[in-house]
C-alpha cells in the first residue's frame, strides 16, 4: 500500500429549495469521489453506496468539506458516521482522517513559499479555482466549469443529458481537488522526517499547524512524549522597531540583519534551560529570568544542529531546509504557548524579545558612534548610511559588534567549518549579514502606535517627524525594488490600484528614482483601465456571520446579511447596495443596473494611491475633477 491507498478524495452537488445563503436547507443529490485504491471516480446516489466508498477508506479529503460537504451530509440522514464536536466542526468519526484543503490554506498559506512570494499575499480568494490557479496546478481553461445551470440540482428527476451535466460538473471539481491533494503532499512531504511514523500516516505534516509541526519535530528528536496543556498564548513585549529618520535617502545604504536572531538567542543565551543561579544578561545586558551558564541544554544544541543543517541543505539545494526553516521561525510562538507543555516557558518567552532589543540597540548605537547614519531599524535588521563609501570598514565594525554581544553571552556561536559541498567550505556562526544593497529608500507620512517599549537617542529625534515605521520601498543598486507592507500589498486593495502600483508605479519609481506622481496622471489612468475592464474596481470583503457584529450597521455585518458571510468582491458606488453615505454593490448588480463608471465612489482608490501622489486635488467625495478627461475621450 502507498500513501494515498487510503484516500478518498469527495465533492458532493446539493438541493438549494431556499437558496445558496440558506445551507440549513441544502440536500445530498450526488457523492461524487475518487479512490486512490481503485484509481476510480465515483458518482452515487444510493445510500448504501456511499456508505461503502466511505467505510472502504481512511483517511477523507475535500474543499470546505468540514463546513459543508459534511454538514450537509448530516442534516441528509449521514448522522451516525458524520458528528458534530465541541467547535461545531462537522467530521466524520470512527477514526476517520478528516483532511479539509479550505482550512490548510487559510491556516498555513502565510507560511508558504512560492517561487519566492508568500502564498497568503497572493492568494484573493480562497476558493478552490482560485488556489488552484494560483499553485499552478490548472489555468482559466482547466479549472471549474464556469456555465452550469445550478437550477438542476433542484429537480427531482434528471434527464440523461442533465445526468451527464452534474457527473462532468462534480468530476472537474474532483480533479481539481485531486490534484491539489497531490500538490500538497508534495509540498510538504519532506515534514515527513521530522514526525513520528504514525503522525506521518495520519497526515499531520499537512495538516497540523506551523507551531504545532514545530512542536511534534522537537518532541520526536528529544525522545519525549508529546503532552499539552492549557491557556492562552502569552502575549509578550516585541521587537525594537525606530522611527524612520526621515522621507528619502539615497547614497551608499546598506541593510543589515541578524542571522535567525530568536532561535539564536535561544542557544546563545540556553533560554529553554532555567537556572536561578545561572546567567542573567550580564556583563552587557539584563534579563528577567535567568539561565544555566555551565552547560548548554539539550533542545539548544538540537537548534543549533538543525541550524548547520539548513545551511548545508540550502546549499545542495535540498528540499528538507525549508521544513527547518519553518522549526526555526516557529519556535519562539511555540516557547509562549501553554498548550505545548513540554517547551512553554512564559519568562523565557519575553527575555527572547528582551535581548532582542538590547541587541539590536547596541549595534545602532556601535554604528552611530563610528559615525553611520540609522536611517530605520525593524525587530533584527538596521538600515544605514554608510558615509566613509568603506565596505570593508563597515564590516569591520559590524564584526566588533558581534564580538562584543558575543563577549556577554553564556554560549557563544562561533562561525566555524561545518562541512563542505563541490569543493566549498561550508561555515555557520551567528552573524550579521548584508540583506541588501541599497541605490534608495523612502518613508511616508502616517500614524503609528503608541508602543514604544524602548527610544535611542536617533528615536527622540525622529519620533516627531511623524513617518510610518514598517512601511517603506527601497531600490537595490541591482534594480530591485522591495515593498514593505504599504497598503498596496492589502488584500483589501482594491484590483484597480494594485493593477496601477506594479504595472505603472513601479516602472516609474525605477526609471525615475522617485516615488511620487502627478493626480493628472493617476485621473486619467484610473479612467483609462477602468473603461478597459471595469472588474478592476472591485475590492475585497472578507466577512464572518452578520451575528458576529456588534452593530448591525457595520459594513461587514451589512455586507453578510445581504451576501452572506466569506469573501465578496463589491464596487463603491454612489447608488445601490449596501452602507449608508457610500454603497457597495456586486459587478452583477453593477450591470444589472445599466451603472456607468460616473457612478463608482472613487475615494477609496484615491486613499489607497494617497501615498503617491504630490499634488493631491481630489476631494473626499472620490468624484473625478471636473477638468479630467472623461470615459468618451478613449472611444
């Protein structure tokens, strides 16, 4: 038997009598499946049929199965093997795999990497087609059939050719979901190696949570027992993060960054291995708990070993690194959380964060007396100016601030040889490395909050200046440009403006060093795509139950009542839909009323671009100035 003997892979077609919002309605018409076993696709009906397929299989895969699939399977006569839990899941039990692909991408797709981007910022939506689309494994051609008449459904008896519509219908869906199975398997099947066998068998490496696979990897390497406990994740003070010292800076600009800074205070200074009478901070720094200084603990040397193993799996390209790197990046969350019993330590939670920031001030403060300008720092990462055009120089400092840190710590990383790969030499150490080389940079103006944990004396001054921290865009000297968090990479950002950021702002910020434009120029582009596709000014909703508003006027809780909850893609408009000043209606309403572009309330677009613009004229009304250029001027 191979991995996927034992799976099912089910899609079923319900009756609507009281349409899509109302599921408590919905029927069973056809199960539609396919076995791994058999290598066959199924389309039942018959009760005992279905009981069959399913009883004949393990491990149960669907999209949006546990919220529907399942529930509406129940309220069709399926109670005895489908039951509804204390989370109000509906799963199948007698030891059933219930593996729901929805739930996988919403929890893990922030972790995801793909061809270099985050999964979650790519994703708009989180339906199947959409995923699909986006992993790559269909195209527009091959995904879900568009044209199908859902009025079928309802009838109580099919003709051959309605037959043959709803099996083609349910089997590309089935495809679909096959293939995305088959994709994730793939994606993670080196988290295999970090899990017990039987977690393995039970997919858990797909679907267990980031923290929760970092827990299971380290529970399996120390040879203990898995236990959890209770209460809620520890919320602890956060990283350094200063004011930006100003709105553009060009020059010799380096960022530097710490190498994997938690998981290296966590070994450097034997964080998981309290002792009262052992280290706390000193020569340079202070902690509020305090640890054995006489021997390295054993879950620090198991994060010191996975260490070296990413930076030699990185090299020979191995896919294992990354199922380290997501151990590596976890494992703090997993060190202030009480249900992970074995490795909650709520001090050593906040000292983590703690050293951090002494860390990263000490290096500001190192740069700034040998005369470098800090232009922005962020939790491990300073941004500089580097006046002396020295590379050398200024690494040459770096290298003394990593002595000196290193000088205060129990445990100090070293770097040293750790093996070899096509003839180079291979080394690991705790650093601080050049992330980037930088031609320019710029901040905007905004707010920021009130938490400031700790100010240097770059921050007294720049505090009042009153840019944003963690939003920015730099230019490499290699032509890159990087954005960091700016609302144009929002989901909630409309089509229009991110269509008008990556395909005509970012050209001009690299050909013109400068990241402000004229609103003549925005007005008559926004005009111009928006009469070539009018979908672009769509914006993103993501919505729970209306009920879970506390004013049933709020936006979302008008948008649920009248859509339904999850995500809509609505049009500011000045006429029909819901909300009250503005309205928000579907691009089918939108048609359904003969809407022109003269109807959308373009404020929101003008908020979103505000950060680029210089001149800005546009009231908050979002109507178009009345010396634009109107729609019939590209006719």
């Amino acid at each position: 038997m191979n991995d996927y003997d034992d799976v099912l892979i089910y899609d079923i077609e319900s009756r609507t009598p009281n349409g899509v919002k109302d599921t408590r309605s919905h029927k069973l018409r056809i199960f539609g499946c396919y076995s791994f076993k058999t290598n066959k696709y199924y389309f039942l009906t018959d009760k005992d049929k279905i009981y069959q397929i399913i009883n004949a299989h393990r491990i149960l895969v669907g999209f949006n199965n546990i919220e529907y699939d399942n529930y509406v399977l129940y309220n069709s006569g399926f109670q005895d093997i489908i039951e509804r839990n204390n989370w109000g899941d509906y799963k199948f039990g007698n030891y059933k795999i219930n593996i729901d692909m929805f739930k996988i991408f919403k929890e893990r797709a922030g972790a995801m990497d793909i061809n270099g981007e985050i999964l979650g910022d790519l994703l708009m939506s989180y339906s199947l087609d959409y995923i699909s689309q986006t992993i790559g494994i269909t195209g527009k051609e091959d995904g879900k059939i568009k044209k199908f008449d859902y009025s079928i459904l309802n009838k109580e008896i099919w003709t051959d050719e309605e037959k043959k519509k709803i099996i083609d219908y349910t089997k590309r869906d089935l495809e679909i979901t096959k293939k995305m199975y088959e994709w994730l398997e793939n994606y993670f099947k080196d988290f295999k190696d970090y899990i017990e066998e039987k977690d393995a068998r039970n997919k858990k490496h797909i679907t267990s949570s980031t923290a929760g696979f970092a827990y299971k990897a380290i529970c399996k390497a120390m040879n203990w027992d898995e236990e959890y406990g209770h209460g809620e994740k520890e919320k602890f003070d956060g990283a350094y993060v200063s004011y930006p010292a100003g709105e553009e800076f060009s020059g010799k600009i380096y960022c530097l960054d710490f190498n994997s800074l938690y998981p290296s205070i966590m070994h450097q200074c034997n964080i998981y291995s309290p002792d009262n009478n052992g280290w706390s901070g000193e020569p340079l720094f202070n902690t509020k708990g305090c640890y054995n200084n006489k021997e390295l603990g054993n879950v620090e040397k198991l994060l010191r070993k996975w260490y070296e193993q990413r930076v030699l799996f990185k090299k020979m390209k191995d896919g294992r690194q990354y199922s380290i790197k997501i151990i590596l990046n976890t494992v703090y969350g997993v060190l202030g959380n009480a249900s992970f019993k074995k490795l909650y330590n709520n001090t050593g939670g906040s000292d983590v964060t703690r050293i951090a920031r002494q860390w990263i001030l000490l290096a500001r403060r190192r740069f700034r007396e040998a005369g470098y300008f800090n232009i922005y720092s962020d939790t491990d990462s300073i941004y500089l100016i580097d006046p002396y055009n020295n590379k050398e120089k200024m690494l040459d400092i770096k290298n003394k601030i990593i002595q000196e840190i290193q000088s205060s710590v129990p445990f100090p990383y070293i770097k040293h040889k750790i093996g070899e790969y096509k003839g180079e030499d291979i080394y690991s150490g705790f650093d601080m490395g050049i992330d980037a080389e930088i031609e320019k940079i710029w901040f905007f103006k905004g707010g920021n909050k009130e938490n400031d944990l700790e100010l240097d004396v770059d921050d007294m001054v720049n505090k009042a200046k009153g840019f944003m921290k963690k939003n920015y865009i730099y230019l490499t000297v290699d032509g890159k440009l990087k954005v960091k968090n700016l609302g144009v990479r929002k989901k909630s950002t409309s089509a229009l403006v991110r269509k008008i950021f990556w395909d005509y702002i970012v050209p001009r910020i690299k050909n013109e060093k400068t990241v402000k434009f004229e609103t003549k120029w925005f007005n008559e582009l926004i005009i111009k795509l928006l009469s070539e596709d009018i979908e672009l000014a769509l914006i993103r909703y993501d919505v729970d139950d209306a009920e879970s508003y506390k004013r049933e006027s709020q936006l979302q809780a008008q948008i649920a009542r009248r859509y339904g909850k999850g995500i809509h893609f609505l049009i500011p408009n000045y006429r029909i839909g819901v909300g009250k000043g503005k309205k928000y209606c579907t691009i089918q309403e939108f048609r359904d009323n003969n809407m022109k572009i003269e109807d959308i309330n373009m404020s929101n677009f003008w908020a979103e671009l505000d950060y680029f613009i210089v001149d800005n004229k546009v009231g908050k009304s979002g109507k178009i100035p009345q010396n634009s250029k109107t729609l019939d001027s590209f006719f």
